[in-house]
C-alpha cells in the first residue's frame, strides 16, 4: 500500500492488540459499518447538538467542509443530518483516504462531495462555508496560524469551525512520550501536538471567537470511547505537571460579523459610550441586533442564537465566569427593554421567546442569611437553574426568579412573579404566580384551570394525546416562522421612523 495511512490502518486491522482501536477509530475495511456506527455515535449527535445550539442545525442550506475527512465517515453523518457537505483530503487512500470515502459517497442516498487536495492552501473561494469541521485534524498541522487564517478565509461571516479532538500537550515530556508511543506514528510520521494556548493564540490572533472550547472531561466528544461522566471538572494544573500522557480538546470558533448589507449602522458615539461596548458585542455575536446602552457581563459564558433581538438598557449579568457556557439565549428571541437576566448557575431562554419591558429572570438571589453583614457583600446562591422553553412570552414586568422551568408555549401575565415550574402551554397570572389556563390538545383549546382538577383533568387529557416534546416544539417553530430575525428596530437604537 502506498499511502502511509493506508499502510497503518492495514498494519493495525491485522495486529490482534490494535485490531480494537482501529475499529473504534472507524478505520476497518467494512466502510459501510464505519459510517453507521459513526452516525450513530453519541459523539457525532453531541457536536451536531452543539452545532445547533451555536446557530447551525442541519439544514441543505447549510454548507459544512470537511478537512481531512479520509474515509468519509463523518462527511457522510453530516450529509445524512441534512448539511450540504464536501469532505476534503490530502490523501488518496484506499483504506483511510478519499478511495475509501468514494465508496460511500451514495450510502444510504446520501449525497455528499468529495475533493483531493494536497497542501496548505484550501482551494475554495472567500466566503464559501457556513462550518468547517475537522475530527482529530488540526493537531496534525504545523502551522496553526497560517491554516487558521485559511479557514477564516473561505469561511461566511457568522460562519463556524469545530476543531473536535485535538491533542493538547501540557510540557515537552508529554510531546516527547505521545510521538513515540502512538501506535501508528512510526509508520505514517505525521503526528502532531501542541500547547492549550498555541491553539487559542492562533484562533484569536486570525480574529476567531471562542465560542466554547470542551476540557476532555467536559463532553463525550472528547471522553469517546470512554463515556461521558457528567460533574467532572477538568484539572489542569495535575494534567500540567504529568511527565506522560496527553489530553484531548475540542474546539468552536466562530467568524465575526454579519454580512455587510445585513449591518445595521452602528449607533453614534454618544449613544453607545466612549468604548462603543456595542461593537464588542457585534463582534462576538454574530447576527444578534443590540440596543443601546446594553450591559454584558461574562461575554464568554454566554452564547445567543442568530437572528435574536437585545432592546435598549438590557442587562446580561453572568456571577460565575469559567470555561463554561452559564446563559444561553436562543435563536429568535425579542429581549424587550430594560430586561435583567442574571445568572450564578445555568439560565436559558428558548428559541422564539418573547419577554416585554422590564422582565426580569434569574437563577440567584442575594442571601441575606447574616443579618450583622450587609447584604451586599454575602454573596449569591449559585447553582440553581431557570429554563425558560422556547416560545414562551413574559409580559411587561414580570419576574421569573429561582430554580425552575417555564414550560413550552407558555406565557407569563404581565406583572407576574413566577417561583416555581410551570408546565408547557400554560398561561400563569399574578404574585406569585399561579396557573389560569392550560392548552388542552384535544380540545384544542386554552382552557380556564382554576383547580387543580381542572389542571389535572389537561394534564391527563395530554397523557393520551400527548404534546410536543422540546426538539419537535422547536422544529415545529422553526418551520412555522415566516421570519429568521427580529426586525432590528424593535431594539431601539434611538432610531425613529
Ligand atoms: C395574560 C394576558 C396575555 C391575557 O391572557 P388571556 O388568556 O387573554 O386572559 P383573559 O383576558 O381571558 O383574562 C383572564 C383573567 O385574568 C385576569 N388578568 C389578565 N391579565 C392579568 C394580569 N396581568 N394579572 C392579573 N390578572 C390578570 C383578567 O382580568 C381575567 O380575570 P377574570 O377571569 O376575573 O375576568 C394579558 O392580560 C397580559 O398580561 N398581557 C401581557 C401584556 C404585555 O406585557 N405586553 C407587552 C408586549 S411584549
């Protein structure tokens, strides 16, 4: 065989101590088993998952390059979500490269594209993909910064790139140790390795924005074959001090900025302060129109889906700011004026929502436990999470505080003060907050439930018939809204028409 991967998978498919590793690296000469398992895998659903929740779920619209997809397996799971797909390759392997990927091109008539390229440049034009994904790839480059500066290239403006499973070494021992003891390296000579920060520094300085980097420990992208164990907090200062071993990372970045005719003009510099905060977060969150006067604190802890609309003096507040993702606002949403949204622990407002002037949402409170000490230098309880579901609106001054969900397709009377959960389709009224009504899904209708037995009587009513779940509510949306963004005006800007 000629091609070194070729050579390797081969050399390890018929060695009985590696034959299990090449078969959990989709690398047996059973192409079509490889592209099921791997479509089917936890890892695989996991990064669309996160895909979507960045922006770009599967749609034919979307077009996704694959870089170094070899035999094509997630080239053919991406196509088969319903991406527009091209896998591109350096190699020309029967086993691990472009020969083999041919081979399931139309796997299940599943259409994807696939190109032979060899060097550095990527030959596409500026502008061309919505995503670049790239599985246990970029660690193989050497030139991070000079490759980065490619992808930002024939990436669209708002445009992302997932970097999933790459090694992270933390000392030159650890270098050392994972070139000379990969089971394959001796034969294809191509293995890489670099520093945490080489990679986030070559990411920044091509103008990327981090949109989530996963610790090996946060996500079963990285922790596959293993599984994912949830609480898990990743240590870096044990990992950095280990004299062996590696660690796997995994990367979203994304491209800034909107398409120009897209742009609303920024506000003029009265209006937005003398360090136009608007701008930063133009920059960080793509496609999400800004009021003036908006306020965000922990601008890395938060994620907001394309097309959402943040009215004038809102403020984002995040306690707690680590590597993780602790607000995340979905695509479509209408923040009115004035809103607060606060968090300490995990708060989260669907697609679609609604929420009028002067709501305010938050997972924590003051405590107020020591009545020697003033309040303010108590802290705040943590760990507690609100979901607001998508499609929810909460009226003018409502308050929803505490550790709970607002289901679903429900809304909030104005005026509101919501403490506990409420069940989807509901419609809640007063201080605090109590159910009125409740959409029946076999009458149809919203129905009063001024009892518990009249509530019981919906909730059994929707045992039988049963109701949208989360996934197929916002498909449902999603098909149903004739818009893909809030008219920019609504978010105030001084604009006046
Ligand atoms: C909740 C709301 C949507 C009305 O819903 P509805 O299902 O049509 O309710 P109804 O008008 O049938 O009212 C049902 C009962 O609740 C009462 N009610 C309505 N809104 C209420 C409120 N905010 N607080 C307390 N009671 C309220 C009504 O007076 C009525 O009482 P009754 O049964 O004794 O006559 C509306 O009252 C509301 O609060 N809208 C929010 C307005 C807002 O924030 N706009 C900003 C635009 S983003």
């Amino acid at each position: 065989m000629e091609d070194p991967y070729d050579r390797a998978y081969d050399w390890g498919w018929n060695n009985p101590e590696l034959r299990r590793l090449v078969y959990l690296c989709y690398k047996t000469p059973d192409f079509v088993d490889n592209a099921h398992r791997f479509f089917a895998s936890e890892e695989f659903g996991e990064a669309v998952r996160m895909l979507g929740s960045l922006g770009k779920p599967p749609r034919k619209t979307t077009t996704v390059l694959e870089i170094g997809c070899g035999n094509g397996v997630a080239s053919y799971a991406l196509a088969r979500k319903g991406y527009s797909v091209i896998g591109l390759d350096s190699s020309n392997g029967k086993l691990a490269g472009i020969e083999a990927a041919r081979k399931i091109q139309n796997l299940d008539g599943v259409q994807f594209e696939l190109v032979h390229a060899a060097g550095d440049k990527i030959e596409c034009d500026d502008g061309s993909f919505d995503i670049i994904w790239m599985r246990e790839v970029l660690h193989h480059i050497k030139d991070l910064k000079g490759f980065l500066s490619e992808a930002m290239r024939v990436l669209k403006p708002g445009g992302l790139i997932c970097c999933l499973r790459d090694t992270v070494i933390w000392n030159e021992n650890q270098r050392q140790s994972f070139l000379s003891t990969h089971p394959f390296n001796h034969i294809t000579q191509d293995e890489g390795c670099h520093y945490l920060q080489e990679y986030t520094e070559a990411f920044a300085s091509n103008g990327f924005i981090v949109e989530k980097i996963l610790t090996p420990v946060d996500s079963v992208i990285n922790t596959y074959p293993a599984p994912f164990v949830p609480d898990r907090k990743f240590d870096e200062q044990a990992a950095s001090s280990r004299q062996g071993g590696y660690d796997l990372f995994s990367f979203f970045y994304r491209k800034p900025g909107i398409p120009q005719e897209q742009r609303i003009p920024a506000p003029e510099p009265a209006e937005s302060g003398a360090s136009s905060p608007e701008s930063a977060l133009t920059l960080r969150f793509g496609n999400v129109t800004w009021g003036c006067h908006v306020q965000v604190i922990g601008m890395e802890n938060i994620l907001i889906g394309p097309g959402s609309c943040i009215g004038d003096n809102t403020w984002f507040n995040v306690c707690i700011r680590d590597r993780q993702i602790r607000m995340k606002i979905g695509r479509c949403v209408l923040i009115g004026r004035q809103a607060v949204v606060s968090t300490a622990g995990f708060l989260e407002i669907g697609d679609y929502c609604v929420l009028a002037p002067r709501v305010y949402v938050a997972d924590s409170d003051h405590v107020f436990k020591d009545i020697n000490q003033p309040v303010m230098q108590q802290g705040v309880t943590q760990g507690r999470s609100v979901v607001v579901e998508e499609n929810c609106w909460l009226g003018i001054n409502s308050v929803v505080s505490g550790n709970l969900t607002i289901g679903r397709g429900s809304v909030v009377a104005a005026n509101a003060v919501v403490t506990k959960d409420v069940p989807p389709f509901s419609v809640v009224m007063g201080s605090p907050a109590i159910i009125v009504k409740m959409y029946n899904p076999l009458t149809k209708t919203w129905e009063k439930t001024p009892t518990p037995e009249s509530r019981q009587q919906v909730l059994s009513a929707r045992d039988r018939v049963g109701i949208p779940s989360r996934d197929e509510y916002r498909n449902l949306l999603d098909h149903a809204a004739v818009f893909k963004q809030i008219e920019p005006i609504v978010a105030g800007r001084n604009v006046n028409i």
